[in-house]
C-alpha cells in the first residue's frame, strides 16, 4: 500500500477550538500558496500547540514549514503548516471541540 503525505497543522494552543482551526486553515492556504508538491489533499491532521516553541525546534531541526500570522491578532503566528514528519508529532494531542 502506497503511503499518503499528511499535512500536520499545528495551531496555538491558547486559541479556542473553533477559532483555532480557522487560523489553520490559513496556514493550509498558506502552505498551498507556497508549494506545489507533495501533499494531495491525502490527510490533514490538526493538533494543538506552543506553535513558538514548534517554530524554535522545527528551525533547529530543518524541518520546513508554513506560518500563518493573523493580522487581526497584530501578525501573532496562530498556525504553523508542515509537510510529514510524522514522529516529531506523536505526543501533541489532536484538536477536539471538547
């Protein structure tokens, strides 16, 4: 069985469930924007996160990702967008409405 690309979106976690998976999918958009590979609409996981702390690692790490920063919250970044990299995001735990 042929593996599929997933497209994590990592999303403040200080944001509501609602509003959060807003701003990721800005960064989706983003992340479309900006490349034109890899990723087919195949899955999308949405999970919540110290999208700072993520930005730091995943920089250090030179793992490529997508940000989105909402100029409604004075260009915060709400939502970073990042193509596989399946085991660097186990322990984050899914966005739920919850």
């Amino acid at each position: 069985m042929e593996k599929k690309n997933k497209l994590y979106v990592l999303i403040d976690k200080s944001l509501d469930a609602v509003y959060g998976c807003v701003q990721g999918g800005h960064a989706v958009a983003q992340w479309l924007l900006e490349h034109d590979y890899g990723w087919e609409n195949e899955y999308l996981i949405y999970l919540s996160a110290d999208v700072y702390k993520w930005k730091n690692k995943l920089s250090v790490l030179g793992v490529g990702y997508t940000e989105f920063k909402e100029p409604d919250l004075d260009n915060k970044t709400t939502s970073l967008a990042v193509l596989g990299h399946d085991k660097l995001f186990k322990k984050l735990k899914l966005i739920s409405a919850n």
